[in-house]
C-alpha cells in the first residue's frame, strides 16, 4: 500500500495526522501571548482557581491597567474567560492544557538556568 507524499512538518511522535498549518498558526498566536513573563504569571495565578484583577494585583505586584491590559491580551488570545460576579469580573484560565504548557516551559527554563552537574 503506498502512502501519499506529506507536505508541511511531520506530526509529533504518537501522533498520526499531520499537523494542519491552521493549528500550527493557532500555536504560534497561543505561545506569542504566553510570551510576557507578567502573562506567565497570571496563567499560574489563575491555576488553583479564578480571580478577579485586584486579587491579581494584590498577589502579583503589578499595577491594575498592567494586570487588566495582560488580561486583555489573554483573553484575546482564549487563555483565560471572565464571568461578571456582581461588580467584578472573575477571570480564569480556558482549559487546564495552559497550565501544563506555562509550567513545563518555566520547569525548562529553570533546569537549564541550573543544570544538574552528572
């Protein structure tokens, strides 16, 4: 049985289909607004459970138009949704793939920033 010529990059490893370049763009735009180091924070902050902005100020350090434009950002992007809660906006994170994907990018970086000495 012949197998027809794959364009585009390989599928990674378990993975049968090829990657569209449809989901390799929706990659792409995820990773790019996971990209500031105050959106990776939030994306912890948001793990445990939803907050609204001033709980992200208060815990965080960042001034509210820096937490809510980071929001904004996020939100744009489908990694964190709000749900008004009287006068506020609870927000939390989409789906639990986004924590996996900021914690495993900080554990990397941390493992290479301190390499183990074998």
């Amino acid at each position: 049985m012949a197998t027809e010529p794959h364009e585009g990059p390989l599928p990674p490893a378990g993975v049968s289909n090829p990657v569209d370049s449809a989901a390799l763009v929706a990659a792409g735009d995820l990773l790019r607004a996971l990209a500031a180091p105050a959106r990776i924070a939030i994306v912890l902050s948001l793990h445990e459970q939803g907050k609204c902005v001033h709980e992200l100020v208060g815990e965080l350090g960042f001034s509210q138009p820096l937490v809510s434009q980071h929001l904004r950002v996020l939100k744009d992007a489908g990694v964190v949704r709000g749900h008004r809660n009287g006068r506020e906006i609870m927000y939390q994170l989409v789906d639990e793939h986004l924590t996996h994907i900021v914690t495993d990018a900080v554990l990397h970086a941390a493992e290479r920033e301190h390499p183990h000495d074998d």
